[in-house]
C-alpha cells in the first residue's frame, strides 16, 4: 500500500444511496473517490456527481483493486460478509450502523479481525462525535454534576421505515443512535438489559421501544424511542436528561443545546451539529496512520449491538 502521507487515500464508496451521498459530500476534498452499486448506473451517477476518479462493477473487482479503504453503505443485511472479504483482503473499512443484524453475524466479524494483521474497521456511529456529547461528557468530568446516577434519552416521533429500513426494528435501525450516546455517557457494559416494544404484535419489525439499562454501580440508562409516535416538531425540541449526585443537565435530544441549572448553553460545533466532520476526520486520520485506532471501533459497537440483541432476545 502506498504511503498515504504523500496523497489522497483512495476510497471506494460501496452503496449510491443517501447514505453513500453523505459519505461522498464529505470526503471527496480529500480523498480520491470510487464507486460501486448494485446498479452501476447509480454508481456512475455518483462518479459524475462527486467528480470520481472510477467506478467498479461489483465487490470482487473492489477487493481486487488498489483502493486503500471501503465505505460500506449498503443495506444491513449485506455488511457482514463485505466487511469480512473486505477486511480479509486488507481493505480499511468505515461501515454504517447497524454493523451487523445479528449475534452470529457479530462473532465471524469478530473471528475475522482476531485472525487478520493489523485491521482496520471503524463503524459510522456519527453521535460519538456530536458536539453536544463532547460538551456533555466535558461538563460531568469537570463534576458540575457529581457522580451520573442516571441518563433518560427520548427521542418519540413519526417515522415511515421505507424499502430494505422496513424490515429491521427500529431500535436497531435507529434507537441504536442513543444507545451508543447512553453507553458513552457511562462507558460500561450494562449489567442487566431489560425492553419492552409497546403496541408490537409480534409481526414484523418493531416500530417503538423503552429500553432500560442497569449498572454495576446501580446507575440506569433509559431510551424512550419510537417511529409511531406523532410530533409537531417532528421529534425536535423533545428533551432528555442526566442526573447526577449534586445536579442535572437537560439537553435537546438531537444536541441543539444544553440546560444546566436552569440557563441555556450554546453549544460549540454547531455546524457540525451531527458529527459527521469529525467521524470523517476520525477516520481519515487512522487512514494516515493505521497504528491508530478509531474511537467508534469493533469493541464499542459490539457493546451497542449486543445491548439491541439481548433486548430483542429477552423480549420474546
């Protein structure tokens, strides 16, 4: 592989959707751009779009290329065996959320990066990077707070779940988005993961969630998420909050602002409001130099994962 210090790294965008727009918009700067889709005329629209230096046909002639990294951003059901072959063939990989749809899919991912050299697969958890987590963590580690004792995030709006999003839960689809934000909060494994999916009949994917989290120390986290709930503003403006042992921050779930002793805080970073610079940035710079590991790695979306599959599991 070429020394990526000197040049633009070469990065195929896997999937030519609006996930794989997003990608594209923010990496064609800096990086040299390539395509692949189930539909090459997809792909070729992105090339032209996105001023692409080539398009590939299918996975096989992507392994085969000298491209130094794949954004995977094709359905779920499709990212295990494309981050296995491509992490085999010693592809970077940024791949988006969910990673995988289930515990068995997990473990051959697992299995793949224990047996390979030096891997590198960073997963597209855009709110690791929010703004408004950073301030967050920030105030709590400064103790305005005191010890976390517990976070209840909600997030209750009306969402249609079209296309291959139909067929997944919409706490792994979506809700996933705030376990990740809780679990950095308290970055712990849950001891005890307890759901309910209110109005779920048992057919299809489940479109509404209250998930309940337990720690070792006895602080809880909680998720209130749903695509059936109807919202005037459209699921903005809905508030959650952190409770500590000397105080309590009140935050706009989407991280618009932070309330803390009654006072509005506005927050820095807003125009990277979703995180997505600095994930991009994130892995850009572990392109540059591959001892570095990402911050959304293996270990903490397998701990996000695991926490959407023992709920489902134990929900029956």
């Amino acid at each position: 592989m070429n020394d990526l210090s000197f040049q633009k790294p070469r990065i195929c965008i896997l999937g030519c959707g609006r996930i794989g727009a997003l990608h594209a918009r923010n990496l064609r700067a800096r990086a040299a751009l390539y395509f692949c889709s189930r539909s090459r005329g997809s792909a070729q629209k992105f090339y032209t779009a996105f001023h692409g230096r080539g398009v590939f046909g299918d996975l096989n002639a992507v392994l085969a290329s000298e491209v130094d990294a794949v954004v995977i951003a094709s359905p779920p059901d499709q990212h295990k065996d494309q981050v296995v072959a491509l992490v085999e063939a010693g592809k970077a990989v940024l791949v988006e959320k969910p990673m995988c749809i289930s515990p068995e899919e997990l473990a051959e991912i697992e299995a793949v990066l224990a047996r390979v050299e030096s891997p590198l697969l960073m997963v597209a958890e855009n709110y690791y990077y929010k703004p408004s987590l950073a301030r967050l963590k920030h105030l709590i580690a400064r103790g305005h707070i005191g010890e976390v004792r517990s976070v209840c995030v909600k997030k209750r709006t009306m969402q249609q779940a079209r296309g291959w999003r139909s067929a997944y839960g919409a706490l792994l689809e979506g809700g996933i988005h705030f376990v990740a934000l809780i679990s950095d909060v308290f970055d712990a494994v849950p001891a005890q993961v307890e759901a309910v999916f209110p109005g779920y009949s048992g057919r299809g994917a489940e479109r509404e969630s209250v998930l309940r989290m337990v720690y070792d120390n006895g602080a809880c986290g909680e998720l209130h998420y749903s695509w059936q709930t109807r919202s005037m503003a459209k699921g903005v403006f809905q508030h959650s909050h952190i409770e500590g042992t000397h105080g309590r921050l009140v935050f706009e779930s989407n991280g618009l602002y932070i309330c803390r002793r009654g006072f509005r805080i506005a927050l820095p970073g807003l125009r990277d409001l979703m995180g997505y610079r600095a994930m991009t940035a994130d892995f850009l710079a572990c392109l540059h130099n591959r001892t570095r590991g990402p911050y959304s790695n293996f270990a903490r979306a397998k701990r996000e994962l695991q926490i959407a599959f023992e709920a489902y599991r134990d929900s029956g």
